[in-house]
C-alpha cells in the first residue's frame, strides 16, 4: 500500500464524513440562529430556551436524510471492502 493510496482512502472518508454530518449540523445551525433572532427581538435571554427546537430539528433531520446516510455510509463501506484486494497486493 502506497501513502497515495492511503491519503486517496483518507480523503474519501474525510468527504463521506462531512457528507454525514452536514444535514444535523444545518439543521441545529438554522434552528440556533432563528431562536437567536427572536430571543434577541424579544429580550428573552434563556440559554436553555433554545435546546428542544435544536433536539427536535435534529431528530426530524436525522429521520428525513436517514435512508440516505445510511446508503452513503453502506456504499463507502462495501467499497473500502472490496477494494482491499488491490490495495493489500
């Protein structure tokens, strides 16, 4: 195995793992930033005002891209296994 190789399996899996984490990390971005602007609007300065619609945006998240996280991360896997034959001879 060459270091290109590893670096080439290194940045493919650095790519499904940003891939894999974009839709929660949006969704708890977005959700902050609204409940951000209306507790800035309305004065109310709770910090724990904003830990269930983040919870539930991420829940709801996880639910919609589910099916796909889970092709993504099935399709980078069969194909790390797979390619173990070239990259081990």
């Amino acid at each position: 195995m060459t270091p290109e190789m590893v670096l080439d399996i290194g940045k493919e899996a650095g790519t499904v793992l940003v891939l894999l984490a974009t839709p929660p990390l949006l969704t708890g971005l977005a959700i902050g930033v609204l409940v951000g602007m209306i507790q800035a609007a309305t004065s109310v300065q709770e910090m724990t005002l904003t830990f269930i619609p983040k919870l539930l945006g991420v829940f709801t998240a996880m639910l919609i891209s589910g099916h796909w996280m889970l092709a993504t991360i099935t399709d980078y896997t069969t194909g790390l296994y797979d390619s173990i034959p070239t990259l081990v001879g």
